[in-house]
C-alpha cells in the first residue's frame, strides 16, 4: 500500500483525510476523545508539510439526512485543541459551506466537512451513487489519505470510491493498525492468548474459527460466555444465551481440545435477579448459578486465573469487556482483564470498541499497552482473514 511518502510534496495542496472520529456523545459532551487524538498524528504530519487537510468523516448513523443530534461540530472543536490551532468547520460536507471553506484554507490549515452520513451517497448500495458522491468529494481535494481504520470494512463513498479518483495512500494511523494485526496474525511471538468477551458470541464466532490455528490459549468471557457455559450443560439462568449457536460453540470446543489450544471458560460468575444501578450482586461457581437470575460479570476466581494466563504471555489480543463495566459492580473482572494486559512482557493489543472505552473508564493511560485499535469491527473482521474493502482499494 502506498504511504504519505508517496504522495510527494504536498505544501499547497489539498488533502482529503478519511479520518474515524465517531465518538461516543453525551449531548455535546464527548464521552471519550480517543479516535480524535488518534488522528493528530496523522494530521499534523500533514500540516507540517504545508498540505491544505480537509478531514471527512462520520459520526452515529443518521440515516442520510442532516441530523444535529450528530453534527461533527464539537468534534471539530476538540480537534482544534488538540492540534492547539484553529480548525474550520463547514456546515455541510459537498455543499456551498465546504466549497467555501475549502477555498480559504492557506497552507498547514484543517477544516473538518459536517459529517459525511448525513449525505445518502455515502452508504448507498448502489454503486454509481455512491461514486457520483466521492467524485464530489474529490472535487474538494488534489489527494486521498485514508487514515480512518474503523470504517475500511466498509465499502462506502469516503472510504473506498473516493480512492479510484484520487491519488491515494494510507496514513499512518492505518499503516500502523495494519502492521499490528499481521503480527496477530503471522509469525506471532508466543505464548499468544486471545481474550473475548463482549454480549453476542455470533459475533466472536468467525474470530474463534480463524485463531484456533494461531492462539495458545482462548480466554472466554463477558455475556458470550453463557452460550459456553449452556453448551458444557450449565445452568445460566436469565443470562444473555444464543442457543442457536450452541453447537457451533461445541465444534469449537472440541476443536480446541484436538488442536492443543487452551480454552478458558469462567469457574465463577457474579450474578444479580437483575441489571441495574441498585442490583445486589452476588457470586456463585458455574455449576450454581439460579435459574432467576443473570450472571453479568466473570468472578474473582475468574478473573485472577485469566490475569494469570495474560501476564505468563508474550501476545495477547483482547476484544470485549467481561461484563457490565459501566455499572461498578460489574467492572471487577473486566478492570482486572485491563490491567494484566498492562502487564505483558510483549505485545498486548486491545481491539477497540468497549475495550478501549474500558480502559480509559479505568484510568489507565494508552501508553500501558502496546496498541489500542481504533476499530473494533474492522479488527475482527481482518482477524476472522476477510478481505477489507478500505484496504483492497489502495493495495494495488
């Protein structure tokens, strides 16, 4: 894939930056601004080789429509401090406002265009609108830089149609989340642990069936951990439950036995008769769970023997908290997750989404870990070993 080094000069000349700045919004108060501070790097290489950077991006899903519930405006702003300069925000994202800002850009300045879901272009399915979008796009620009890794599974106007226009290449970003998932992926320094857990094991499944031939040892919690936990026989109570997949889970099971593949499944659970603020927890082996109520985090037996496993390895990859970590008295086992991860003599990778919301709820700095991914579904559909749109365009 080409790099920003092969762009050549770009001192006056406009950029266009596909950037991931959709970020968790509480009104206009931003819950978490890690996908913002990961794009400075990239941007501010820009503005120090004197580019124009026009940032393009998403925020929510407002269905192709103007929704002010998910302007980029606050966005913009906190990038603007983050760079500690001002950065341009245009009303629209094609329309006479991102024209307008565009042209007054001088060299080394940033706008950032309203968010590029409000256009229906953008997510067609059909193809030709799509590219009559980027080509609106790219008539704002000179180049491309794809810097936006959690949308380059998808095959949309900004991430993939606009990159058949314009020169293009990766930002770094990108180029580093790409080199970090061929580690996970290739020659893997080992032990190498896999932690999962997250609500929907449907959604771990083709990640499981892909790292099974790479992984030492396969760590299951969080809600999809029930379905594991049904499948050997177990009582689960009210627990989150795809019976539906159980006998996929049983195939994986069994091959993980034949393969050598540690699996690790919780020997306690902390129940409540239900998910609230006020619940009284309760923790119980897995062999005991009641019938009345829910398990909603994995228990400190637990949790000790998966620190154990993730700070005895040399790669561990980690998508999906343990439990209800935004509640406090759910947060123990995915806190104690976080923090052996902290703790690798190695690698220790923690792929996006609620992980990374975790560990910043922790308080525990980015620098701890090796690498924090900023796209959650695109990590686990690059380790599932498909084809990513976003990145297939820009390697030829």
């Amino acid at each position: 894939m080409k790099t920003i080094d092969d762009l050549g000069d770009l001192a006056g000349r406009r950029v266009l930056v596909r950037s991931d700045l959709n970020v968790p919004l509480d009104g206009v108060t931003i819950a978490d601004d890690g996908r913002i501070r990961a794009s400075v790097p990239t941007i501010t290489r820009l503005r120090d080789a004197g580019a124009r950077v026009i940032v393009v991006a998403h925020l929510g899903r407002p269905d192709g429509r103007p929704d002010p519930a998910y302007s980029l405006a606050p966005v913009a702003a906190r990038l603007g401090q983050l760079l500690g300069a001002p950065v341009a925000f245009a009303a629209d994202t094609v329309g006479d406002s991102a024209k307008a800002t565009v042209d007054g850009l001088e060299d080394g300045q940033v706008a950032v265009l309203e968010n590029v879901r409000f256009e229906p272009g953008e997510t067609s399915k059909d193809e030709s609108e799509r590219r009559d979008f980027a080509a609106r796009l790219a008539a704002l620009a000179d180049v491309f830089v794809s810097d936006g890794f959690g949308v380059v599974h998808r095959k949309q106007a900004s991430v993939y149609e606009i990159a058949t226009i314009l020169p293009a290449a990766v930002g770094g970003l990108v180029a580093a989340e790409v080199e970090v998932l061929q580690r996970l992926t290739g020659q893997t320094e080992r032990p190498y642990t896999v932690v999962l857990g997250g609500s929907k094991v449907s959604d771990k499944l083709g990640v499981i069936d892909n790292l099974l031939d790479k992984a030492d040892a396969l760590l299951i919690g969080g809600g999809m951990m029930f379905t594991f936990l049904a499948a050997q026989g177990h009582e689960v109570g009210t627990s989150l439950l795809e019976d539906n997949q159980l006998d996929t889970v049983r195939g994986h099971v069994a091959r993980a036995a034949e393969q050598g593949v540690r699996l690790v499944l919780p020997t306690d659970v902390v129940v409540a008769p239900e998910l609230s603020d006020d619940a009284t927890p309760t923790t119980v082996a897995v062999d005991a769970m009641p019938s009345d109520q829910m398990g909603l985090d994995i228990g400190p037996e637990s949790a000790a023997a998966f620190a154990e496993v993730i700070r005895g390895s040399r790669t561990v990859f980690w998508n999906g908290p343990m439990g209800v970590f935004e509640l406090a008295a759910f947060a123990a086992g995915t806190k104690q997750v976080a923090e052996a991860l902290t703790e690798v003599d190695g690698l220790s990778v923690v792929g996006g989404g609620d992980s990374a919301a975790a560990v910043r709820a922790f308080g525990l700095s980015d620098e701890s870990f090796g690498h924090i991914s900023t796209g959650g579904g695109a990590s686990l559909e690059y380790l599932e070993g498909k084809s990513l749109p976003g990145l297939e365009i820009l390697a030829g």
